[in-house]
C-alpha cells in the first residue's frame, strides 16, 4: 500500500524542498479544494501533526459514505472507522465520552501521550441493520448518522440506534480547534467550513508493510495517485482555526 517513489527526500510533513508551502497561498487553495471534495462526495485526507497521533486521516462526509466508500476505508485506509459528530449535535442526542458512561476501573487513569482525553462516545448500529459490520449495514448507519446530524431536534435517536453497534462515535470538543486539534474536531471543522451538516467519517491509513501510521510521504503519494486531496492539520488550523 505504501507508495514508494523517487524524487527528493521528503520532510516530515510529506513536502519537499521543492514543493509549495501549504501554508501560504497554497494552503488558502488546498483548504477550498477540500471544502468542494467534501460537498461533492469525495474523501480528503488530514494528517494532524508530527507531535500529536502522526497518522494521516482519510475523511468523508458521513452523507457520502457508500457501501464503495466504507470498502475503501477498510482497505486502503485500514483503522478504525469512525463517525464524529459536533458536539451540540452529540449533546441533542445525550451522548456521553465513553470514559464517562462505563464504570469499570479501566475507564479511569488514562495517559495519552498525544491528548488530555479521548473523543470516544457509545458505538451504534442502525436499527435497521443485521449484524452492523458489512459494507451496506456500516454506510447505512453513516448514512443515517449524517441525516441526524442535520436535524437533530427531528430525531429520538434511540428509536433510530441501537447500542452497543460496529460504528464508533467520536464527540468533538465544544469549541473545535480551539480547545483540541484532533482528526474529531479537524474534520468537523472542514464539514462546517463547508456547509454541511457536522457529522464526518474518519478512519486512519496504516501501513502494510512496517505495521505502523502510513507515512505523510505514503500518505500524499496515495493523494496524489487518486487526485484526493491533502491536508497538514496546520493548514486546517491555520484557516479554520
């Protein structure tokens, strides 16, 4: 899955020497490049920092999360797919952090080397799924998670889900990237940036062959192979912060 390719070394970051700064013009053009991605359908890709996770997100709007799409995150991203959700939105449906809803000593003392907390909340499935974890039960429950998130007040999500399920929620911090500046509240923001309802699908790209985080290199070459679009979570900080 890697993308190994010659050329320049690449910084830490996936750029080159060569390569323009994302966080100048370029990134202005990058950041609007996503906005219409996302609006159209289409994935985007988010690494967040060399210092926090270091992993590179691929993100769709949860509106757009075919049974295609869902088969493309399993395989050529590889983690776990999640859908996060804004924080009012997740709030109207009385989600809690998963840290405070479960009562077992292990939901305590946690120590993230990369955040204070995590964004996990309950994991759901629709209630009109099977099992919930094949391509067509997953999207369908993105599907519906996005419909929620346009209008919340309309939904007795209860009536809607079911917990436990095979879709991992992720809540996102009140005041997004200003208060916390991961893969949750970046994309997020870019559904915000863009119009659409606050509800997105991010799932980690993993590597193949070392078992660790695609690399921003691999990362970019990947982009680049299918005319997605990357993001440095800078840039998104830097525009939409």
């Amino acid at each position: 899955m890697t993308g190994h390719h010659a050329g320049p070394r690449p910084n830490a970051d996936g750029t080159t020497a060569g390569s323009a700064d994302v966080d100048g013009p370029a990134g202005a053009e990058s950041i609007e490049r996503a906005l219409e991605a996302l609006t159209a359908g289409e994935p985007v890709l988010v690494h967040d920092a060399a210092d926090r996770e270091g992993e590179t997100d691929l993100i769709y709007h949860a509106d757009a999360v075919t049974p295609d799409a869902v088969a493309r995150l399993r395989n050529d991203a590889g983690g776990l797919v999640c859908t996060a959700l804004g924080h009012d939105v997740a709030e109207a449906f009385d989600l809690p952090f998963y840290t405070e809803a479960i009562d077992h000593p292990a939901a305590g003392g946690h120590d993230l080397g990369y955040d204070e907390r995590s964004s996990f909340s309950l994991t759901v499935n629709h209630r009109e799924t099977y099992t919930g974890i094949t391509d067509v039960d997953r999207s369908r429950t993105i599907r519906a998670l996005g419909d929620a998130a346009a209008a919340p007040e309309t939904v007795e999500f209860a009536t809607e889900f079911r917990v436990p399920g095979h879709v991992h929620l992720l809540k996102a911090a009140p005041d997004l990237l200003a208060q916390r500046e991961g893969h949750t509240e970046l994309g997020v923001a870019l559904a915000d940036a863009a119009d659409l309802p606050p509800a997105v699908v991010v799932c980690e790209m993993l590597d193949d062959e070392t078992g660790e985080a695609l690399s921003p290199a691999d990362a970019r070459a990947y982009a680049d192979r299918h005319d997605f679009v990357y993001l440095e979570g800078r840039t998104v900080l830097e525009r939409l912060g």
